[in-house]
C-alpha cells in the first residue's frame, strides 16, 4: 500500500508541476490582459498578485509532493494536517469547478473542452488522493 | 537566536497573520472591490473573489500553525521548507509593494503602505530567522 501511494505522491506532483506550467498560458487562453484593461489600476495589481500567490501556493505542493514523500507517508499528526490541507483546498477547487464558475465566458473549443477536462480531472485525483494521505497519517498506516 | 525567542516570534506573526485576515476583509469596501468589479465579466469577478478567499485560507492556515504549534515550523527538514516558503512569500510581498504596486496610490494612503510594508518585511524577517534555526 505504502508504494501504491507513493507513486500516487509522484502522479500528485507531476501533475501539480504539469499545472503549474499550464497556468502561464491560461491569461493568454482567457483573454485576461483585455477582460482586465477596464479595471482600475490598484485592482488589477491586486488580481495579478493574488494570481501569483495562488500560483505560487501550488509550485509549492508540488515541490511537497515530489520532494517529501517518505514524510507524508510516515504517519505523523503534521503529515495528515498538511495532506488535510492540501485536501481541503482542492476540494474547494473542485465545487467551484461544478458549482462556482461561469464558464459561458470560455470559448466552446475542442482544446478548452478537453483543458476542462483534464484540469477537472487532476483537481478530483488531488482532492481524493490527499484525503486518502489524510486517512493514511491518521492511522491508515497502521 | 535561541529556541524560546523563535517561538514567541512565532506566535507574534501568527497574531500578525490575525490582522491581515482582518484588514483583508475592511479592504474589500475600501477599496471598492464590488463597485470597481461590477462592469468586468463574471468569471474575471469569480477569479478575483477566488484567489482573495485562496490567500485568506492560506494565510488562516498560517495563523493556526503560529499560534498552535509553532515548533513545527521549527522541526528539521519540513518545517524548515515551509519556514522558507513563507520567508520567499513574505519577503516578495516586500518586493511586489514597493516595485509593481502604483507609486501614485501608495501615496494616496502612505500611512498604510508604510504600515504593511513594515508587516510584510517583519513576517519575511521572522520565518527567515525560524528557517535558519536548527532545534
């Protein structure tokens, strides 16, 4: 089991890396420069610092999940408050992709449907991958 | 620096980490989100409400980890990194307010650019000193 999650750690981090990559292009996917020009100065600084910070967030994970594997599966109390987390937040990830955005807005392409999908997909593995490191650390492991 | 002074450092950026989701919230009709917000489409709205709750989650987390168990970030290997995370992020916040941000805003409210300029760098500064200190 504990090399199942393992390798189930790898997937969460190269997917979290392939994510992270992904992400620069979505301003220029969603038009976002254009959408932004009638905001006024001090918001759009805003929106891109906090776009940055949420990115940044996630670069982190990954380096987690790719970088301290043996730590999140060797059953500690921070190891299942840190997976807890990290669960929590794309959770809340996840219901904004079903419940929370308007993506009217997007494009109906064949390339942003199966972006969609796949970014749908890798938020649902996170969320369930890291409930499951949740379970292992709280005696799962045992 | 020793132990004990780490932890109590800790625990004031923890408090810190307090006010800032507090002024996240006084900053919302401040700064006219809503109304600034209301002519842009709906998912540039979701986007901004987003990433804010985002960054008040993670900041709320923060909070928890200073406050409740602060040794934590103090423990070898782990703790270090996200010791190091948070002295990168705070100490960028440094870098984003005083290049990127408008010069002709800052002014308006000098009192508060100042005020969480010092915050920022006081953050920065203290999870650098947990990040180089070894148990």
């Amino acid at each position: 089991m504990k090399e199942l999650l393992n390798y189930g750690l790898l997937f969460a981090g190269f997917g979290l890396t392939a994510l992270v990559i992904a992400s620069l292009w979505i301003p220029k996917v969603l038009g976002w420069k254009e959408k932004l020009k009638d905001l006024s100065p001090l918001i759009k600084e805003l929106w891109w610092t906090y776009s940055f910070y949420v990115w940044a967030s996630n670069c982190f994970f990954a380096v987690l999940a790719l970088g301290f594997r043996e730590w999140f599966l060797g059953g500690s109390s921070s190891a299942a408050a840190m997976a807890g987390f990290i669960c929590f937040w794309w959770s809340v990830r996840v219901y904004l992709q079903f419940f929370g955005f308007d993506f009217d807005e997007v494009e109906d392409t064949g390339g942003n449907r199966i972006a969609k999908l796949l970014l749908t997909l890798l938020f649902l593995y996170l969320m369930i991958f890291f409930a499951i490191i949740l379970w292992w650390n709280l005696g799962g492991a045992r | 620096m020793n132990m004990e002074t780490t932890l109590i450092l800790l625990r004031l950026a923890g408090l810190m980490c307090l006010g800032l989701i507090v002024a996240n919230f006084v900053a919302a009709p401040r700064l006219g989100y809503a109304r600034n917000l209301a002519g842009s489409g709906n998912l540039v709205r979701q986007i901004f409400y987003v990433h804010c709750g985002y960054i008040v989650l993670l900041i709320t987390a923060l909070a928890v980890l200073c406050l409740g168990w602060p040794q934590l970030l103090l423990a070898e290997g782990m703790g270090q990194v996200v010791s190091g995370f948070f002295t990168v992020f705070w100490g960028s916040r440094v870098v984003v307010q005083l290049t990127y941000y408008d010069k002709t805003e800052r002014r308006k409210e000098r009192f508060w650019d100042l005020f969480f300029l010092l915050v920022f760098f006081t953050l920065a500064a203290i999870f650098a000193t947990a990040t180089s200190s070894t148990p």
